[in-house]
C-alpha cells in the first residue's frame, strides 16, 4: 500500500500564518537510510505538542494539531514519523528530568556498573553522554573515577547540570562538536546516548560525530524503546512529535555500518516497558559481536517488523480498542457519568486525542511541579494535585501515565473503595474497581 506523501510547506512563514505551516515540515526521506521508498502504515489522529501544559486556560491563536502518522522504509525497516516539528517549537517548554525518577536512576547506575564490568574502560578515561539531561547517567561513571562532559542542546537543562558538577555542552551533537571536545578532552571510551536517537532530526550527522568521538577501543550505547514492544504491549502513549523515530535492530544495524560502526551486542531492559540497549564499537574494533545480534535480527525477520503488515495489525489492534473506547464514552454520557484523568504525562496528549476524550474528561491529576495546576495541550483540562481526587471523586479516572497504571490504582485504593472506578487505555480498555484484578 503506497501512499501519497502530503507536503507541508515550510516556507510562507508571514505573521499571520497557522503555526502549522510554520514550524511543522512533511519530511520526503527516511531518517536512517535517506531513501524514498516510504508507506504509511499506520494512520492516527493529528496530535498537540505533548509537553506544551499551558500556564493560561485561554488556548493560544496558534495552539495546533500535528500529524503523528507512522511510515515505514521499504528500504531498510525504519518505522518513524516523517512530520516534523521545528526543534525551537518542540522543546521550549521540555520540563522532563531524568533524575526526578528513582527507576531512571537506578537503571542508569546499573548501565554504568555493567559497561565497566564488560568493556573496561581505562580508569580517568573520558564517557560523553549525548542528550545527557540532568547529567544522571554521567554521575555514576564520575564517581568511579571517569572524567565526564554532558552534551544537551536544552540550554537551561545544561546549566543546571553543569552547575551541579556534571559539565555539559549546551549545544546539539554535530561533527564539528565532536572534533572540539577530541581537540581539547581526548577520544573517549564511552559515548553514551539514551533515548535521544529516536529526537534526532540529523541522524547521519549524529552517527558521524559518536563515530569521530570514539577512541579506537571505545564503545557506543544507545538505549532506545524498542518497536516490537511497542507492537506487541500497544505502546500507543509513545507515539509522539518528541519521538521521531520508533527503533529496531536489523535498521540500527544497517545505519550504524554506513556510518563506520559495528552492532555488537544487543539487550532487552524493561524501561518504559520494553527498550533495547544497544552496543557499537569502530568498525574493526577489539570485541567479538555477541550472539545477541544475530538472535534479535532473527526473531525480527521471524515477526516480520521490516514488512507493512506487522504495523497495519498494530494499527488495527488500536482501531479495536478506540471502538471500546466509544461504547464506554457513550455509556458514560447516557448515564451522565463523571469522568477525570490520571498523569499529566507526555503520552496524555496522544490518548487523549487517539480516545477522542478531549471534552470528556473534566480534569487531571497529577503533582508534577511543572504540570499541576496549569492546562492540557490543545484542550485545555485543568491539572489538580492528587489530594484532589478524593474531594471531586468522580465516577471515572482514565489512567493516562499508562507506564505506572499499576501503582497509580494500589496507591489510591481508597478512592475504589469508596466506589470509584480507575480505566486502562491500553494494552486494553478496562474498568477497574476495588474488587478488580490489578491493571497489567
Ligand atoms: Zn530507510
């Protein structure tokens, strides 16, 4: 199925002009491989900005939708979204900090222990961690003895990191940053990027400056969510502008090759419920490829993620749930049910659109310093602290945060007991009450 590609222009940027037009460009090319050969494989419903909570009720003239379609490369396996939105636009508000989540943390110091462990890094060596954030991932490496640099083109991000003793570039990562930091740090035996390939714009460019960083023994990682998780646990709250690119091994494989580097290993983490971290070194560098890679090619051969049915499914599958969706949402409506959401998280926005709730839901709960009491992407629902819920009480609490529906329904227990009732949008549609099973 070969779908006409829409093209947005981005030109004709007078004053006056929708935003869309401005700031979203329909790229014609695959982010990984640069070929053409592109399907639509699963149609969702343009999307907001995810992390764009406003401080004002009042919707913006230029608050928009954006397109969040999925494409397939018939060239080399690559799923991704091809609307892109202008870096300036899309990270302004960017309020996510990798340190605020003890399970981030912990993860991150397990990594750096296991890449010491298994790759032995010589001690006072240099570790650069593209996309570093906070500098969580780096601190575990500067306390057993490495030097660290930090790269994050979020300006305000890097200085707080680098005020907090983790230096950090405030730029995004290019060749000729990589030539600077080798001129003036050394290579480095680690370079590290954690689910920051799938928000870049410039892949080749970024796969060109890990390659020009690395010392001839060093090592790459790069954790990414991994596609046939998200096929397969209907990760539909991932699919968003932040996340251009939805990775699998055979593609990265492939991508990493042109761009001088060799796949090595390859390991499933539970983070964001199913992720790959992936390891590289030079072409022609010291260690054996493991049998990891090979495996994970196989068992993506075998469930056929290069071709466009395995996706079509997932988008039917999402269909199905939508249609579970409205039988509850007009149930609701009949019966003149309250209805209320949980997690102001970035995959809120997606569900919220995907589920067609925008004027259903009254309100979200949520603490998040830089979410509470302000408004929703788009549809502008109110933000209330968590204490609230038990004064609203409403009859419905859809679960948004879908990553932590679990400890979302045990930690308000109460609020079931007294009648209440929490609801799952995937991996299904499900009412939960105080005599229900957990959530999975
Ligand atoms: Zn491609």
């Amino acid at each position: 199925m070969r779908h006409a590609l829409r093209l947005t222009s981005a030109s004709g940027t007078a004053k006056n002009a929708p935003r869309m037009n401005v700031c979203c460009t329909h790229q014609s090319h695959c982010r990984l491989c640069l070929g053409r050969n592109l399907d639509l494989v699963v149609k969702l419903e343009p999307i907001p900005l995810a992390s764009h909570y406003a401080a004002e009720r009042a919707a913006p003239a230029d608050d928009a939708l954006y397109p969040t379609d999925l494409y397939l490369c018939r060239d080399c396996g690559h799923v991704q979204i091809l609307d892109i939105i202008d870096p300036a636009v899309l990270w302004e508000d960017y309020a996510y900090r990798s340190g605020q989540t003890k399970g981030i943390l912990d993860h991150f110091e397990a990594v750096a222990a296991s890449v010491i462990a298994r790759h032995h890094p010589p001690a006072g060596s240099l570790v650069v961690d593209i996309g570093s954030n906070d500098g969580s991932l780096l601190r575990p490496f500067k306390r057993r003895g490495h030097r660290v640099l930090g790269v994050d083109p979020v300006r305000y991000i890097a200085a707080e990191a680098t005020a907090s003793g983790i230096e950090t570039v405030p730029e995004g990562m290019t060749p000729a940053l990589a030539k600077r930091i080798v001129e003036r740090h050394g290579p480095a035996s680690v370079v590290t990027a954690f689910n920051v390939f799938a928000h870049a714009p410039d892949m080749g460019a970024m796969a060109q400056s890990i390659h020009d960083l690395l010392a001839p023994d060093g090592v790459f990682l790069f954790e990414a969510q991994y596609l046939l998780d998200i096929v397969d646990h209907v990760l539909l709250g991932t699919i968003f502008h932040e996340h251009m690119s939805h990775h699998s091994v055979a593609p990265m494989q492939r991508f990493l090759a042109r761009h001088g580097m060799e796949l090595i290993d390859v390991e499933r983490v539970s983070i964001q419920r199913g992720s790959i971290i992936g390891t590289a070194q030079r072409r022609g560098g010291p260690r054996p490829v493991q049998p990891s890679v090979a495996a994970h090619l196989a068992l993506e051969r075998e469930r056929g993620l290069d071709r466009p049915e395995a996706l079509q499914e997932f988008g039917a599958r999402l269909g199905r749930l939508r249609q579970d969706m409205d039988r509850l949402r007009a149930e609701w409506t009949r019966r003149g049910a309250t209805v209320a959401a949980y997690g102001a998280a970035r995959s809120g926005p997606t569900l919220i659109v995907q589920f067609g709730l925008g004027g259903l839901i009254d309100c979200i709960f949520d603490d998040h310093p830089q979410k509470v009491n302000r408004f929703s992407p788009y549809h502008r629902i109110p933000v209330l602290p968590t204490r609230t819920l038990m004064e609203r009480k409403p009859d419905y609490v859809i679960i948004l945060a879908y990553l932590h529906a679990r400890s979302i329904v045990a930690s308000n227990r109460a609020y079931l007991e007294q009648g209440g009732h929490f609801v799952t949008c995937c991996p299904d549609v499900r009412v939960i009450g105080a005599d229900s099973a957990p959530p999975k």
